[in-house]
C-alpha cells in the first residue's frame, strides 16, 4: 500500500471538505436534486464550534517531496443506542475514484473501529448503498446487513409542519 494516512480535519481545511462532499454527490443514488446545500460556515460552527456535532479526518496520499494529496474523508460522530450504548455512527466514507481498489476503505474504516473501541462503543454504524461495489466490501470486512428496520427521515418543511401542527 503506497504511504498514507489520515488527520483530523480544521476549520481551514472545510472548503476541501465541502469539495469532496460534492465530489461525492453524483456516486450517491437518489441524491438531493438541489445538491449539496450546506456551507463552509455551517461546516466550521458544526465542526469547530462550541458543540462539535461531527469529527472529520482526511485520507492524505504521501508522495515524496510533494505535498499531502487530500484523496478522500470520513466523517462520523458519536450517538446513544438505548439497547446498547454508544455508538459511533459513520456519516460518509469517501475515496476519490482513482484511489479506490486501493485497501484505503479498509484502512479507513479499521481506524474508526480502533476509535468506536477506544471510546466504549457497541458498535460502529453506517448506512450503504444496496447492490453496489461498496456493498460487497461492506460485506467482504464481517459488516452485517440490517434487513429489520427501515430509515425515515423528515426534511424542514415536514418537521416544520409536524412542528407547527403538533398532532399526527
């Protein structure tokens, strides 16, 4: 494996991670139509702020006499199961597409398992994508396929009419 690592992303490096995060929206199936709508500086308050809301770490290509190429992030936070505990919950795992096939996904994601184990976790957790390459590696590392529950989400104009309304 060619030499590379990972660090903790700063403030100054959030328009690099908006970047990627863009970079990453056309591998995404049925991706927001008006595309990435988050800022440099929600990035910054959410990640940097008084309440960290997120942890992002870049995946560097090390090249002699060059500088570190930013080849792709994962981004994750901690959350609470009531059945188990903490989790660390995986928000995004990105490899530009020339990298990959590379083990960079594997090295990406052993290191955040040292981290979910570091800090008493239950588990480490991610949505993926379904009959995908990234699915035959998530299965290929021992991850295992949630066919219980299904994902919901309400967007703002849904939270605020649930909110403004009160009943369901």
């Amino acid at each position: 494996m060619a030499d590379i690592r990972l660090r903790p992303t700063t403030p100054e490096d959030m328009p690099t991670l908006l970047k990627l995060i863009q970079d990453f929206l056309p591998f995404v199936e049925n991706s927001p139509g008006d595309g990435v709508t988050l800022t440099v500086e929600e990035l910054v308050r959410d990640g940097f702020g008084d309440k960290q809301y997120f942890t992002c770490l870049f995946l560097e290509y090390l090249q002699p006499g060059q500088p570190p190429e930013v080849i792709g992030y994962t981004l994750y936070y901690f959350a609470y199961s009531t059945w188990s505990g903490r989790v660390l919950y995986m928000e995004d795992i990105y490899i530009s597409s020339d990298h990959h096939r590379k083990g960079y996904g594997k090295f990406i994601l052993s290191h955040l398992a040292k981290v979910a184990l570091e800090h008493h976790c239950t588990r480490l957790s991610w949505q993926g994508m379904v009959d995908r390459d990234a699915a035959k590696f998530y299965d290929r590392i021992g991850a295992k396929r949630n066919d219980i529950w299904s994902n919901y989400k309400l967007d703002v104009e849904a939270m605020q009419s649930l909110a403004g309304n009160g009943r369901t």
